[in-house]
C-alpha cells in the first residue's frame, strides 16, 4: 500500500519561493521583526470564534508561526510544531507565545475553523 504524500498545504516550493523572493528573505535571519509584529497587530482583529477562557493559545501566534513554517519548509502540522520548538526564542522577539508552543493537534484544530 502506498504511503499519502505528507504534503497537506496547496503551496508547492515554486510558490514558497516565490513569495519569499518578493519578501526578499532567503533564510530566517532575514526576516523583518517589525513586519511580523504589524502582521500580528493586524492578525489581531480575525475574530476568534474559541471558547473564550478555555484557549490557552493566540490565535495570531498560531497563525504567524505557521505562516513562517510554511515559508521554511514545513510540510505539516508536525513540522509546523517542530519549526516552532526549534525557534522558539526567535519568535518570542516578536510573538509572545504566552501559553508556551501548541501541540499539533492545535494547529489543525486553529486552522479547521478559520474561513
């Protein structure tokens, strides 16, 4: 029996490329601080339709470290969860993760109910 492709996400790498280009990053480095903390100010009026009180994650946090994942390669929820682990203090820079990293089930569960 065949394995599923483990891609999940509908960009292929000639689009990530390409929208990394126009952004002008090539590594992680290069990414502008202060564009990711107006992306997040921005982020911030998507309403959040999470019980309130019952979620211990950001929505934009979610959004943002999944953004960026895409953009360095992740190919799942698991590499998603695994970029965010592995940047951790770089994106706390400009993200507050106040309640710590989401497990891989978050991100779906976050990204599920976004239309």
């Amino acid at each position: 029996m065949a394995r599923p492709s483990k891609r999940r996400f509908d960009l292929d790498i000639r689009q990530i490329n390409y929208i990394k280009k126009l952004l002008g990053i090539d590594k992680i480095e290069d990414v502008d601080k202060a564009t990711m903390k107006r992306l997040k100010n921005n982020l911030k009026k998507i309403k959040d339709i999470r019980v309130k009180g019952k979620t211990k994650f950001k929505i934009w946090d979610i959004i943002i470290c999944s953004i960026l994942a895409i953009l360095f390669g992740a190919q799942d929820w698991e590499d998603i969860h695994d970029f965010v682990e592995n940047h951790r203090d770089w994106l706390r820079e400009f993200l507050l993760l106040t309640g710590g990293i989401p497990c891989v089930k978050t991100y779906e569960r976050v990204f599920s109910i976004i239309d």
